[in-house]
C-alpha cells in the first residue's frame, strides 16, 4: 500500500500537540525558509504532520541554521522527539540533507546538545535535567548529506513534558500490520505518536473485520473513555481509499467486554463507556466501511483516558 502525503487536511491535526506530555505550541519561526517549490516553512515542525517539513534557505548544506518554538506560556520540558529530513518520503528523506547534531537553547540561556543518528525514524533525547522555558531554539551544527539536495530539513518536533499520567504510558500490539513502503511504516505504536499521518495499518487479508489493536499499560488504570482518529485521515480523498472501523469489541484485561459504535467520520471522536480498572485494553473490529481503492483498515491515532 502507497499513500502520498503531500497535501494534507489543513488543520485537523493542529491540536495534536496539546496532547497530554506533549508543550502545547504557539508559534514557530526561523533564521531562513527553503522557497523555490512548495511550502517549507516554520511552521511545519509544529502541525502534527510527519509528511510536511521545515527546510532551510540559506546557500551551503544550512549550518548554524535555526527553528525556534514558542511556548503557549512558561512549561517545564523534560525532552525532544525530533522527526529529522524531508519525511515527504523515504525517498525524499534519502535525497535531502538531515540533521546530525543540533544545539537547543531555552529562554534562560541554557542549551542541550543532541545527535541524530542517519536512520528513518522519530528520535527522543531526554534532557540532563527538566527544564522551564518559555522558547526552544533548534540549531543545526552538522549533517548528514543526502544523495541529491544540500538543504537541511526538519519535519516535525515535539516538546516532551513531564507526566504521571500512567495512560500517557502504553506499549501496543496488533493481530497484523501492513508491510512498510516508501512512505513509512504502519505499525501499532503509529497510533501513540500524536502524528495524524502516521498510520496502523492491519495486513490481513481480508477487509480488516476481525482484526485487533491492543494497547498495554504495565499496571492497573482507569479507563472510560476511547479517543480515536479513523482510517487514513491524512487527506479526504486519500480516507475514502482506505478501510475505516464502523465498530468494536474493547476487551480488558479481566475479560470482560465492552461493544462500541464508531463513527465513518475523519474528525477524532471520543466515545465513552462505564469506567473500568484494566492493565490493557484490546480493540477487535466489528464492523468496517469499505474504502474505494486500498482493503485495510487503518487508525491514525487511538488513546484511552
């Protein structure tokens, strides 16, 4: 299976970053913005999307250049998750310069030094120390070159927060997954990372109807609400394509059950149920809405609070 996300659903995942251990971002600037084709600018490292990216303007391979975020007031950031290149593609990613080495300065003068390694993949660095900060300035010291363009880009950055949330916490498993392609992989965990073009996919053969995701806490929660974003929500067309679920069975981890309607929508949509004390919640699908072109059935995003 092969999606494009170039163009995506302008602002359906924008809130993405309010998500609980995720700093809430207000405003994204930078010292220069690739122009020459297509829309690279800093604002791309904070919409929630893995397909759109940063991309320095400035001559050479972009050293010393700089993003800077600014935080919906004074937060305390305990790490990074940095999503480093071009992520239009693997492809992209390939041909285009990536971070190795950025410096990060806070409000109060203070830095963290981080280094990327040169692998397709979102990366976290946890800092020395937590810190407060009301800005996050992102500066590029080194790169690893690409095959084919000099410009150095960022695709997507998350501020980490503190939490003791024990649901913030989740390893996730599935019935199946969808081989990766040139745009990625559709593994479970895809559906953890506050990324809404970032997919589980199931690889069955079938439409996807019987199929399950698992979420696994690792101890005893609370749990009574299900928040999801349904099928390949990246773009409209793009989610009349693919398979999307219409229902499930949440089985918890004392074996009692739960069926739940889903709705055929893109937006996200909550759906509750009776409070339940669980280590692990399995999501088998009941009822899927046939797409027009691709037979999975895939999640953009899936949480329990």
């Amino acid at each position: 299976m092969k999606i494009s996300t170039l163009v995506l659903l302008s602002g359906l995942f924008a809130s993405s970053q309010a998500f609980a251990g995720i700093a809430k971002v207000s405003k994204a600037e930078a010292s220069s913005t690739y122009t020459e084709e297509g829309n690279y600018n800093a604002s791309r490292v904070m919409d929630g999307k893995q397909g759109t990216s940063w991309v320095e303007g400035e001559d050479g391979s972009g050293l010393g250049s700089w993003v800077e975020l600014t935080l919906d007031g004074e937060q305390t950031l305990s790490g990074i998750r940095v999503w480093g290149g071009d992520w239009y593609s693997e492809e992209y990613w390939s041909r285009a310069n990536r971070p190795k080495d950025l410096e990060i300065t806070f409000s109060d003068g203070s830095t963290e030094k981080v280094t990327l390694e040169d692998a397709f993949k979102p990366q976290v660095f946890t800092f020395s120390k937590p810190v407060k900060t009301t800005t996050v300035k992102i500066k590029i010291k080194s790169v690893h070159a690409g095959s084919t363009w000099f410009d150095t880009g960022i695709s997507e950055v998350q501020l980490l927060t503190p939490t003791k949330n024990p649901l913030d916490t989740f390893t996730a498993s599935a019935s199946s997954e969808a081989p990766a392609d040139g745009d990625g992989s559709y593994v479970a965990r895809n559906v953890g990372d506050a990324i809404g073009d970032s997919l589980w996919c199931e690889g069955s053969e079938g439409d996807g109807t019987g199929e399950w995701i698992q979420l696994d806490y690792g101890k005893s929660v609370d749990v009574s609400s299900m928040t999801l974003i349904n099928g390949m929500a990246s773009t409209f067309p793009l989610w009349m394509k693919g398979n999307r679920a219409t229902g499930a069975t949440l089985t918890f981890s004392d074996g009692s059950t739960h069926d739940v309607t889903i709705a055929n929508s893109i937006k996200p949509q909550t759906i509750t149920f009776p409070k339940t004390t669980t280590s692990s919640v399995k999501v088998t699908f009941t009822g899927v809405a046939k797409g027009k072109e691709y037979n999975d059935l895939c999640l953009a995003e899936l949480r329990f609070d």
